[in-house]
C-alpha cells in the first residue's frame, strides 16, 4: 500500500469520523421533545466520549450553542431550547453552564416532563456531585412509563459504577439493586447487566470481609449472591470460605462446581478438603459419609489424572505461517500450520482444541475440533500430524487496520472443561 493511498484513507476515516459526530448531535437535537428520549439514553455518553476538543468539534458544537442561544432569547419559556443546551454544553465539558440549563429547564417544563431531571442527574454524576444526583432523580415518580423506567435503571447503573470506582461497593450494590428493581418492572433485558454488576459487589465485599477476618460475613455475602444468580464462581468461593468453618459443606459447593465447571477447580486443594471431610466424618463416627468422602477422593484422584494438565505435558509447533493477498487486493487470507506435540508418557486420547485470533479488538475462532481417540491416540513423546487452519480478511477496514494478529491454542481434554492456553503466537501482517 503507497504512502498516498495511506494518507487519502486517514483523511476520509477523520472526515467519517466528524459526519457521524453531527449526525449524532443532530438525532439528539432532534429527539428532545416532551420525555426522555431513547436516542439521549443510549447514544449521550458515547458521544460525550468521541467529541476530543479538537477545532472542528469545538466549532460545530459552538455553532449549535449560538443558535439555540438566538432562539431561547426570542421564546425564554421554551424548555426544550435549555434541555438542548445542556446536552451541548456537556458535551464541551462546560458543566457549569450545562447544570444552569438543565435546572432552568427544570423550572419552565410542564408537569410530566423527566428529560430535564434525567439529563441533570447524570450530569451530577460526571461533576462527581452523587448525593446531588440523588435527590434530583428522586424528584420523579415511579409512573409505570416504560421509557422513564428505563431511564431510571440506566441511570442508577450508572450511579453504581460512580460508587465502585470510588471503591465504595456497598453504595454501588444499593445502586444496581435499584437499577435492577426498574428494568424488572419492564421486564428489560438490561436486568442481567444489573445482577452481574450486583455479584461482583458481593465478591468484592466478601474479599474485604475475608481479609479482615470476618469470615462469617464473607460467607453471608456470597450466600446471599446466590439468590440473585447461581454460578460455579460462587459457588467454588464459598467452598473456598466453608473449608474451616464447615468442611461438609465445603464438600457439598465443591461438587456443584465441579458438576458444571471442573476446569475451575485447583485440584490440589480439592482433595486437601476431601482428606479433611474424611477425617471429620471419622472423628464423629460418621463411617457411611467417611466412606462416601474417600470414594470421591478417590474418583477426584483418577479424574485429575485423566483430565488436568500443564503447559510442560503439551505444545505446539508452528510448521509453516503465511499471508496471501487476492489479485485485486480486496481479499488477505492467512494460513496456518501447526502440529501438537505431546511430552508426557502416556497416551494421549483425546483433546479439545480452539485456535482464537485476536486483532483489532476482536476475536474469532479460526480452529475448533476435537483431536485424536482412544482407537487413534497421540503416542507418548510424540508430534500429531501437520494441522492447518486459514483465516480470511474480506472487510475493507480489516484489511487496512490489521498489523498484528495474535493466535492463541486453547485446549482442554474434556468438553466441558475451561480451555487452557497452551500456547500463543503473533503474526505481524
């Protein structure tokens, strides 16, 4: 690719760039009316983050602020124009001037109008003013309106990840419940985003809990994260915290986990704590329950042998890499050949195997297949046969942006176990 058609390519992707800028403003302009308007819900903040105070930015956006400006001057009671202008001035980082005209459009909009308040409670949250945000959002009331319910959950989303920045996860939990609380009552499907972001509270709280001691309340955290969604995470931490307080039940989590994801387990520990159960049940003359423990150490022992590696039992071999461009230039297909070695002494039967590329923030599966059987097995010490797979650039924006592409072979050797990264390499275009 010549110098020339480089430069030509930055120029119309900086002038994409700037059209797609104005059409945003202009949709958000052009969608406030009497509520709050979806376009402002999901595309406010994206905009606030495209908009780098570069001239041409800064110009448009003036213009726009000078207009509406006019305007307000020849009708002062139109709120929409002070909604406007708010919109705009943040999108300048002129808070000041943007909170002044979201609360004038406070005072002159008519009852039922929530634009104004959504748009200065989550200007409060960008000021850092979340006590302000607050008592502003909690001005509107609870109307079985399905947009302002939703505003209302994206907003406490949002006043939730404001508290967890500031590390503050107990004041962000309260937040995601509240956020999850109004997507619920539209059934949106926003309300998993709220559950996750409610877990994760409970996981960081349980750490500082644990860390401090309080075992107790690192366990009622978790447990209590629970109701809200069951997850093999879960589930292993609380195996994790139950080890010496109630190894049974220690026992009881580990086996839930370990029945939806045994790639997250560290095996080690899993039979430390099967040790410990069979030692207790002992100790209180529990023999059927020792004898059942001892069966599934036992059983764990076999698995672990059959199923858990490391990166020192297999590798790969990089045969041969290349790159092949169409004879119009519109097309860039890579291919790849590779061979999987296996450096332990025993057979290996089978092997799930997921070759990722990773470019341009993005990931694709460019192998997925299950290798060798017990009919077929990898011999010991032994390299399988040349593998290949190919990789096609048929975007036009793929072709230009890709330099680097990372190519990472996952595997495991069962199903459904985690993949484990055996091995990564990049590839320079």
């Amino acid at each position: 690719m010549n110098k020339t058609k480089t430069e030509n390519n930055s120029e119309l992707a900086e002038y994409a760039k700037t059209v797609a800028i104005s059409l945003i403003v202009a949709l958000i302009i052009a969608a406030v009316a009497t509520g709050f308007s979806n376009v402002i819900a999901e595309h406010h903040y994206r905009l606030a983050s495209k908009i780098q105070n570069k001239e041409q930015d800064n110009q448009m956006l003036g213009f726009l602020i000078s207009k509406y400006e006019q305007e307000l001057q020849k009708d002062p009671s139109n709120y929409v124009l002070n909604v406007r202008l708010g919109e705009l001035y943040e999108l300048l980082f002129s808070y000041e001037q943007s909170e002044k005209n979201y609360q004038m459009a406070i005072t002159k909009a008519p009852y039922g109008v929530y634009s104004p308040y959504i748009g200065l409670a989550r200007l409060y949250i960008k000021m850092d003013k979340l006590d302000n945000a607050q008592i502003t959002i909690k001005k509107l009331k609870n109307i079985d309106h399905k947009p302002l319910l939703v505003a209302k959950g994206n907003f406490y989303m949002e006043l939730g990840d404001a508290f967890w920045k500031k590390g503050s996860y107990f004041g962000a939990l309260k937040q995601y419940k509240m956020a999850l609380f109004f997507y619920k009552k539209v059934d949106s499907e926003k309300s998993e985003i709220a559950i996750s972001a409610i877990l994760d509270c409970y996981s960081r709280l349980a750490s500082q809990h644990y860390v401090t001691n309080k075992v107790n309340l690192a366990i009622q955290d978790i447990e209590t994260a629970l109701i809200y969604k069951e997850t093999p995470v879960l589930n292993y931490k609380l195996a994790l915290l139950y080890q010496d307080v109630d190894v049974f039940k220690s026992v009881e989590y580990l086996e839930k986990t370990y029945s939806v994801d045994p790639g997250l387990i560290n095996y080690d520990l899993y039979e430390q704590i099967l040790i410990k159960a069979i030692k207790r049940a002992q100790a209180l003359n529990l023999y059927t329950e020792a004898r059942l423990y001892y069966q599934k150490y036992k059983m764990i022992k076999q698995f672990r042998k059959r199923y858990i590696f490391t990166d020192k039992d297999y590798g790969i071999e990089i045969v041969s890499h290349k790159l092949k461009t169409n004879i119009f230039g519109n097309k860039k297909t890579i291919f790849v050949k590779f061979k999987i070695k296996n450096k332990t002494k025993e057979n290996l039967n089978t092997l799930f195997v997921v070759v990722e590329a990773k470019y341009n923030d993005k990931t694709e599966v460019a192998f997925n297949k299950v290798l060798f059987s017990k009919k077929n097995p990898l011999k010991p010490l032994a390299s399988s046969e040349t593998l290949s797979f190919e990789l096609k650039f048929d975007d036009e924006k793929d072709i230009v942006n890709t330099k680097n592409i990372i190519f990472d072979f996952n595997v495991s050797k069962k199903q459904n176990m985690r993949k484990f990264t055996i091995f990564s390499f990049e590839m320079h275009k």
